[in-house]
C-alpha cells in the first residue's frame, strides 16, 4: 500500500493515483479539517504544508508526491491548537462560517515561517484564500498581530476563561 | 460547542466503535448532552457540575447569531458565561414538542431581532424557577434570594449554592407566566463585545461541517443535473463505468438528474464525469443573456406594472417639470458561492429518513425530507450541521435534501452522503434576481427634486420560490427598501411626486433569496441615481439627500454619522500620489439603518483601489458589538464582489460561469480598511447580516464617479473599463 508521512505519522492508503492529496486526506484517513472548495486551485480551503510549503491539495494527484515529503495539515499544525497563527485566530475571532479558515490558518503559517515580519504586500501575495463570509481585515489583523507578539488593538473583543467549563 | 443532536450522536459514537473511518471527528463530551439533566425549560439545560446548556434554534452559519443568542438567554438567566456551550433541538423535536422552539428559519437577519423576546423569558422563566428551588430548599421566600453567575445567595441565612445544586429540583417547578424583562441599559452580557462561543474549533480543523460528515456504512454520491433549466434526463449508460473501482450504483435523480453512488466521493465525481448521460434540455436551449436583457428591457416600457409606492402625481410632475434627469440601471445574476458546497447525508427506510445536512432553515429541510421520502414528517428527523455558508442559499429551497432523499431511497438502509462538485453549485443555484431599473427625476427651476418614478423590470423571487404570495401580479418583495414606511425596509426620502412600480418579468433561470435581497439593487439604483441628481444639479450629494430626509432622522444620522467621521467636505488625503475620491450612500432594510462612505482612487491606467470605507448602523439594540462590525466588514466582501465581479450570465439556457475562475470574488488583497460605528438608538431591534451589503456598491459606484466622471449603471464592474480618455 501506498504510504503517506502525514502530521508526523506514516499512514498508508489504497486511493487510485490519480486522486488528489485532499482527498486522500478527507476521505482515506478522516483528515476532514483540510476542505474542498473549488477543486481547480482557486480557492485554497485545501490548502496544506508539505515539507512547509503552503500547497493546495484539491489539484495534486497523491501519486505526485515523494515518498519522504511531510504532510501538515491543520490537524497537525500543533498538538493543541496553540500554534500562534491559531491563538491570534482566536484572539481575534477571526472565523465566521470558519469553512476556509484551515486552509487559511495555513497559508499564513508558512508565511510567517517564510517571512517572520510580512508586510500588508507579502500578506497579500500569500494569502490568495478565498473568504466569502469577508473575514480578510481580521486575517490580517491577526497575521500581523503573530508576527508581533501581541494582539492588535483594531478589535475589542472579551474572552472569557473557559478553562474550568 | 454546538452539539448535533441526539440520534446522530448514538450514529457518531457507533461510527468512534467502527475504528479510523472518524478520526478527525469531534465527538460531543458525554456531559454535554441533553438528557443527563432534566432541561429547566426548552431553552435551558443546567448540569449538575453548573455547565449550562443554551438551546438555539436558529442555524449559525457565520454570522454570530448562536453566540449572540446565548448571550440574551445567558442575560436573563444571571449564569456564570465561562460555562455556557450550546446545541441545537432538531425540527422533529420542535414539531412533536407543538413549535417550542418556535421558527427555525434563518434568514432576513432575523436570528436575533425576531426571537430576543422569547429567547430572554425563556432565560428568565429558567432563572426564576432555579431560585424558587433553592428558595423552597431553604424555606425563605424567593424574593429574598439573590443570583449572580449562577450562585444563588440567602444574605439573612448566609446561604448559598448553585444552579447545578437545584436544577433537577428547578426542572419540577411550574414554568412562571409572570416574567419581567431587564431593561437594556441593565444589561451585563447583552450589548458586549463578546468572544464567539465557536471560534476554537474552526482555527483547528475539528469544527464538523455537513461536507465532513461519516456515518458507518456511508456511501458518497456525486450528482449531476441537466446543465439546461428545465430540461430533464433522458437516459444513461450506467454499464460503461460500472467496472470502475468503488462504484456501487447510478440512479436517476427526480427527471432531471442522475447520481453516482460510489465509496468515496472522489471515486463517485470520477465515475460521473465519465458516464455517458443523454439530456432532453428542454424548452430554454436557445435562451442567450440578450433575450434576458431584452425581455427586461422592454418592461421598461411596459404599460402593466405593480405599484409599490406612490404619492402625489409622479408622471404628472414629470411631464411638466422644469428639467427632466432618466437613467437605466441593470443588476445581473449572481450566484451565492457558499465556500461548501451544497450537500446532505441521507438514511431512508421504509418506516423512517434521517438526513444531516447544513440548513438555515430545519423545518422546512423537514418538509422537503418527508416530501421526498414518501413518508410522514413524524417519521423524519433533520440534524442541522454546521454551514460553511449561508447567504440564503441554504433556506426557502431544499433542492439538495430532496436529492439526497431519492438517491437515498434507491439505497434503503444506506446513508448516503450527497455533496455537489462546485460546479454542480455554481450552474444549479438560485440566483439573485435580475433587474433593470429606469428612474426618471423631475426638477424645477431652482433644481428642486419634485418627481421621481422608479420603473423596475425584472425577475420576481417570490414568483419563483413562493409563487402563493404574489397576489394580483405583485411581488412585495421587490419592493423592499423602497416601502412607503414601516420598520422593515422603507423609502428612507421624501419626494412630492413619487412612483415605483416593478413590471415582473421572469426569465426561466431560478431565483433565490441571496444575501441582502433587493435591497442590493433597490439601494444601487437609488443611491447612484440622487448621486447623478446632484451632480447634474451641482449640489453636494449629502446636502441634496439631507434635503429629501427630514422625515427620515434615522436614515439621517447614520448618513450624518459617516459623513462627519470622513470629514465630508473636505478633500481625503491623497494616498500614493493618488487624489482620494468619496462616495455616499444610505438606506434602510432588514430594520436597520447603514450607511457608508467609500474612498476610492482611479490611477491613469483605470486600476481601481478602494481603500476606506465608513459605515454606520443602527439597529435599535446592538447584541455584540465586535459581531456587528465583523458582519458589516463581511457585508462589504459580499457586497463589493457583487459589484466588481458578480455576475452568471445564461449561454444556451444554462449558466456560463462553473468555478471561480469564471465567478471570481474579492480575495484579501482588494480588501479596503473598514470603520464600523454601531449607533444602537434603542427601541427596535434591527438585523446585522445583511443591509450594509446594499450600501456597499452605491458607496463606491459613486466616488468612482467622482474620481472618474465615468457612472457605472450596468453591473459588474469588470464590464467597464475606468481608464480615461
């Protein structure tokens, strides 16, 4: 069986070759985080790392890739969703219906991995993810403020402290 | 969370026995169910360790409404907000229950506005009876005791405890009839700027959509239906793919579709690509964009039209005014393009069918599951799944339901996952309506606006969706944002001599309910038109409004709101040696008041960049301020695609546009910085989701103008070149 180095882990799969990763991942090893939008590379719901590039599966047949390239997908991105693209997302509330927000969540890891301090023209360059809930101002907020550090100041938003609920 | 409901959470843990076909799934903590604590009442349910459970019967598709919902029951029933998760009641429930939940349609902006007064006294009738029962444990009376964050006080005794101490207790208490609301200003988690209650889940890939969802034994189908409206499947050569790997069945779908049934659904979409499918296409085959356009036009001139609005003699001032202003405006089909596409999981017996699918309205997905099941609604059940967008698409018609229900009863016993190819979506939608619009201004001599006719033509979804209420010819609908008053959607100036009328013309293309309604083309038409009044008129284009607003000091002082934010009047500071133009626009819809000013330039060359945009809202009460500005920026996406770039155009009888190469939408990098100011006057409430989208275009389209000369009225953008002679 073809094997597949996925979030840390060799898996394997009996998908046709010609299938691409996303659905591979979605349906052959229950990865549903990474998301079909489009199927023609438009979009970027399905977008994923491999060897820490920013790649859009939903166009990339399984049988492309190498045996030793390393899959991330939003699943594996941390172990508990505290990576800091993922705590600035939460910080600012960023999602709305949230279906593009994995694959947005991962062009904007690898940029930050890429660029550490990216500029509105870099975030523009790499985030090419479609929104149609129009969540792309507090995407940028929130790239800038994991660049940074901190939380910007754009938004006022209360958290409350769920760890004990 | 939101949990999922009952029966698909026994499907979800039978399917966690079943092994790695879920991994991925997030499976609903046992605790969190409903049912391991008698609900206080059918709002509320209170665990034993204080964990408060907040019913919603509304959909969240992005819009923040199941957050905002809680907050109003978690209001009134005083309990400690780090411990509130929610869930859904499916329609079966609420049909067997006599309606408890009330309606579950989602949709006109209506989550919050058409349920707060019931959502709060279910909050306060749960609040009463949880202190009732620790006032009767104590024998004190209960107007004695006190509550905050869900600790229950006895100051005189010094006792205290919590609601999950007396909830099972609470739970036996009769429901109170007597309940008092707290007046807004009291108001501690209503009107704050709160952190979404589902945020986590979608920034780490556990957040389960309908397109996501795994039962065991599940089959996936890919479907196709006849390109052409209104054309009908003839035949299909199921033998020439049956060998393919995976492929369990082809079935006829209604008469207009067939579907493949496969393992997977990359194998199902393969398999349908190749089948060979003969189509009757039907009567519309010939029908190109130009009849469109012209059997639109020549509602222009129609002498039949249904009057929305009148007073005075319009046609009368027209003829004998001093000078006379007509323009025609032209909106186009558009296509929701929800990021998931349509699609629903489906179980069909002979005795019973359940379906899972992402809905804005569960009870109607009721209806149509029974109606395709063949089987009584009380036999049905309906697990509303998370959306990955709405915009309408997902409410008045169920098409998709119905077609996983017959692909399912093909498959007794088989549930079968039905999800559309994008492009399955983005040729079988229902569309915005398409409209044109002659507006005809007459002025008199000191250029003084005395008549105005807004004579629309065009498509009718009413006619399309819910063809029963349209009476006498009249969608009232149509007229949305253009009422004489009410608190709805009204006509937000005052002129002598006004006529609207809309001559119905219905293309065979369907037509939805899409994200802002008519409100969208109603307000473009409006707004961009008084725009060209002023300026062929030289009045400033806020003076010229104020002047036809003194019965409208809502709709003014959100206009006045940008206006003075912007420093209207005053030249915007140029950006990248580009000179910055502004544009207004206002209106009234979904019982809000927007407005919005746009900053726009236009270089040499005719590359447009929008770079702020000041909008205002009033909607009488603001539930959570930071989800308004996050639907009015969202708003302005939805909007502003629509106008550069929305368009589906009918070639053949079919829709031209498949995927987002030929449908493209605004992307991050033509996103203009937004200023949201919330201005909640109080008393109404008024919907957030959708009427800012229709001051979006109007707001550009009119400092495109300024910047250019050049005044777009037929939409999308990317029809036009802004480039200068």
């Amino acid at each position: 069986m073809p094997e597949l180095h996925v979030n840390g882990s060799v898996r394997q799969h009996d998908a046709e070759p010609d299938t691409p990763l996303l659905w591979v991942l979605r349906e052959q090893l229950g990865l549903t985080g990474t998301k079909y939008g489009c199927g023609i590379a438009q979009c970027g719901s399905c977008t994923v790392h491999i060897d820490g590039t920013a790649i859009r599966s939903c166009a990339l047949p399984v049988s492309a890739l190498q045996p030793g390239q390393k899959i991330v997908t939003i699943e594996g991105l941390s172990a508990t969703g505290d990576h800091p693209v993922q705590k600035a997302w939460v910080e600012h509330d960023v999602p709305q219906c949230g279906y593009c927000q994995s694959g947005m969540i991962m062009a904007a890891a690898a940029l930050l991995k890429d660029k550490p301090q990216p500029s509105d023209a870099d975030i523009n360059a790499a985030m090419t993810n479609i929104c149609r809930c129009g969540t792309y101002n507090r995407v940028r907020a929130a790239i800038k403020a994991a660049a940074g550090g901190k939380r910007s100041a754009e938004a006022i938003i209360i958290h409350a402290d769920r760890s004990a609920a | 969370m939101t949990t999922i409901g009952l029966v698909s959470r026994r499907e979800f843990i039978a399917s966690a026995a079943a092994g790695s076909l879920t991994v991925g799934f997030h499976i609903p903590a046992l605790a969190q169910q409903a049912g391991t604590t008698p609900e206080i009442n059918a709002w509320v349910v209170v665990q034993p360790d204080d964990r408060v459970i907040v019913r919603i019967a509304r959909s969240e598709m992005g819009q923040g409404t199941l957050t905002g919902l809680a907050q109003l029951v978690a209001e009134e029933l005083e309990c400690d907000w780090a411990k509130v998760s929610t869930e859904y009641p499916t329609p079966a429930q609420n049909l067997a229950r006599n309606r408890v939940w009330g309606n579950f349609s989602t949709g006109g902006s209506r989550g919050i506005r058409d349920s707060h007064d019931y959502v709060r006294k279910g909050g306060a009738a749960a609040r009463l009876m949880l202190v009732q029962a620790a006032a009767d444990e104590w024998k004190v009376p209960a107007a004695e005791c006190r509550v905050d964050k869900g600790v229950i006080t006895h100051a005189a005794s010094g006792r205290r405890t919590s609601y999950g101490k007396v909830a099972a207790a609470a739970a036996r208490i009769k429901p109170p009839t007597d309940i008092v609301l707290k007046d807004p200003k009291d108001w501690k988690l209503a009107g704050k700027p709160l952190a979404r209650l589902d945020t986590v889940d979608k920034t780490t890939g556990r957040q389960i959509y309908g397109a996501d969802l795994r039962l065991p034994g599940m089959l996936n189908a890919a479907i196709r239906a006849c390109p052409v409206f209104g054309g009908k499947l003839k035949s299909f050569d199921a033998a020439a793919i049956a060998a393919r790997r995976g492929v369990k069945k082809v079935v006829p779908v209604g008469d207009s579709a067939v579907a493949v049934v496969a393992e997977t659904w990359w194998q199902a979409k393969t398999a349908l690509d190749a089948l060979p499918i003969d189509w009757d296409f039907g009567p519309n085959l010939r029908v190109q964009d130009a009849d469109v356009t012209a059997m639109l036009k020549a509602g222009l001139d129609a002498e039949q039209a249904a009057v929305g609005n009148s007073n005075g003699d319009a046609r009368a001032a027209l003829a004998s005014a001093a000078r006379r202003i007509d323009a025609v405006y032209a909106y186009p089909h558009q296509n929701h393009a929800t990021m998931e596409p349509m699609n629903a999981t489906a179980k069909w017996t002979a005795e019973r069918c359940e379906v899972w699918t992402p809905t804005q309205n569960g009870e109607a997905a009721l209806a149509a599951t029974a109606e395709a099941a063949g089987l009584k609604p009380s036999q049905c059940e309906v697990y509303k799944i998370h959306l990955g967008g709405g915009f309408g698409r997902r409410g008045a018609v169920h098409d998709w339901v119905t077609q996983a229900v017959q692909i399912a009863r093909q498959l007794p016993g088989t549930p079968v996952k039905l999800l559309w190819s994008r492009e399955e979506d983005m040729t079988h939608g229902r569309y915005h309506p398409v409209m044109q619009c002659r507006l005809s201004a007459g002025l008199d001599a000191q250029n003084k606006l005395t008549a105005l006719h807004m004579r629309l033509s065009g498509q009718s979804i009413l006619a399309g969706v819910f063809p029963q209420n349209v009476r006498d010819g009249k969608d009232p609908v149509t007229f949305q944002g253009l009422n004489a008053g009410g608190a709805e959607a009204a006509f937000g100036y005052s002129v002598t001599n006004l006529l609207i009328d809309h001559a119905m013309r219905n293309p065979h293309v369907p037509p939805g309910f899409w994200r802002g309604v008519n409100l969208n083309q109603n307000t473009i038409f409006v707004e961009c038109f008084l725009d060209e009044v002023a300026h062929a008129t030289k009045q400033d284009p806020l003076e010229l409004r104020r002047s036809l607003m003194q019965g409208h000091p809502k709709n003014r002082a959100v206009l006045d709101a940008v206006a003075e934010r912007v420093g209207w009047g005053k030249p915007a500071p140029d950006v990248g040696g580009q000179k910055v133009y502004r544009g207004l626009a206002q209106t009234h819809g979904f019982g809000s008041y927007v407005a919005a000013c746009a900053e726009v330039s236009v270089d040499a060359a005719g590359d447009l960049r929008i770079h702020r945009i000041v909008a205002a809202t009033d909607c009488g009460h603001a539930v959570n301020p930071q989800q308004i500005a996050a639907q009015v920026e969202g708003s302005f996406v939805y909007g502003l695609s629509a106008m550069l770039y929305g368009a589906c155009t009918v070639k053949d009888g079919r829709i031209a546009q498949t995927n987002f190469d030929t449908y493209p939408v605004m992307r991050i990098n033509e996103m203009p910085k937004v200023e949201t100011i919330v201005i909640p006057s109080g008393g109404f409430w008024g919907g957030v989701g959708e009427p800012t989208i229709a001051v979006a275009a109007p707001a550009v389209l009119n400092a495109i103008f300024a910047a250019t000369g050049l005044r777009i009225r037929e939409l999308p953008l990317s029809r036009h070149s802004l480039k200068r002679a």
